[in-house]
C-alpha cells in the first residue's frame, strides 16, 4: 500500500527532476522551472500524506526517504 501511494509517485517527482540533466546546459531557465516545481509538488505531496502516515516519535525509513529525496532535488536545482 505505502509503495503505491507514497513511494512511486514520490520517485517519479525526483526522476522529472532528475530529468533536467537530459536538457541542453544553455537552457537555465527551462532547468530550473523544471526543479523548482518537482521540489513544491514534493512540498505539497508532503503535506497531503502527513494524514496518511502514522505519527511516531523516531525516525523510520519513509522519513528518511522522504528527506533523501528533498535533497536529490534541491541538488537537482543547484547543479
């Protein structure tokens, strides 16, 4: 259940930002529109599951995912 809903469409997000690294180096504005959106759909997409996931006073592994991924693709937007 949590790999349908939480983890797939999460790492589709990092793949398109992922996917600047495809795009002609001259294009600056084009790679960092790409990045910016995928980094505020991940903000949102964040905000929407937090009912979803329980709430727990450690740290698991979807939250260190979740975090993992927030820096791929502010690395993704700096790079």
């Amino acid at each position: 259940m949590y790999i349908f809903k939480i983890f797939l469409p999460i790492i589709i997000i990092l793949i398109i930002s992922w996917s600047v690294f495809w795009i002609h180096p001259k294009q600056i504005e084009a790679k960092v529109n790409i990045t910016i959106v995928a980094l505020l759909t991940l903000i949102a997409y964040n905000l929407i599951m937090d009912d979803e996931i329980p709430k727990l006073d450690y740290v698991t592994f979807m939250d260190a995912f979740i975090f993992i991924t927030y820096l791929f693709t502010a690395a993704a937007t700096i790079l």
